[in-house]
C-alpha cells in the first residue's frame, strides 16, 4: 500500500515540477474595431440670433459612433470614423430634435513602449 501511496504522490509531484520554457510574442491585428457610446455634454455653444434656451437644452444628449481602422505597419495605419449626436431642443414652435453626424477620415499612430505594451 505504501509503494502505491509513494507512487501516486511522486507522479503528482513531479508533474507540477516540471519547467517549460514558454516564448510570448505580442500580436499586433492590421484591423481594429471600436464602438462608443454615451451620455453628451456639450462644454460651449456658438452665439447666434436664436434664444439661449434653445441652446442651454442642446447642451445635454447622448451620442454613439464607430471606429474602423486599419493598420499597413505596426504602428501606422489610416481609418474612417463615424459620431452621431443626438439633442431635444424646445423652441417657440415646440421641441425639436438636434442630430449632429461626422464622417471623418484618420490617419493613425500606435506608440509601444520597451515592452511594446
């Protein structure tokens, strides 16, 4: 019975002795896909002829977008981004609904430090 014991616990043991050398390399993807979204504030508004009312309720919204990008180095790439923001306005005629939408185009640069973390 002691040799099984023995036997049972030498295999136990000498598989959680083992070493493995294991080499990481870090990948890096060509594409990259980003989703935002959220609750707006917007910090300041232009001055015009309306009613700062109008304004002040434009103020407060909330907003989505995409990001598509693709990267032809490591660390260079070029992309397209798309925002939509979304507003309610009361105005003299009533509330009006304020969407404001980008389409802008990117160029990008990923920095690494020593690590390239």
């Amino acid at each position: 019975m002691n040799k099984i014991l023995f036997s049972i616990f030498f295999v136990l043991i000498s598989n959680a002795l083992c070493a493995q050398d294991l080499i990481v390399t870090n990948y890096y993807p060509n594409v990259r896909i980003a989703a935002v979204g959220g609750y707006s504030l917007r910090t300041r508004l232009p001055k015009s002829s309306w009613d700062d009312s109008y304004y002040k309720d434009m103020k407060n919204g909330w907003h989505y977008g995409i990001e598509l990008n693709y990267f032809f180095t490591e660390s260079l790439g070029i992309g397209m981004n798309f925002y939509s923001s979304h507003f309610k306005a009361e105005d003299r005629n009533g509330i009006n609904k304020v969407r404001i939408q980008h389409f802008i185009p990117t160029f990008n640069a990923r920095d690494f430090d020593k690590q390239k973390i």
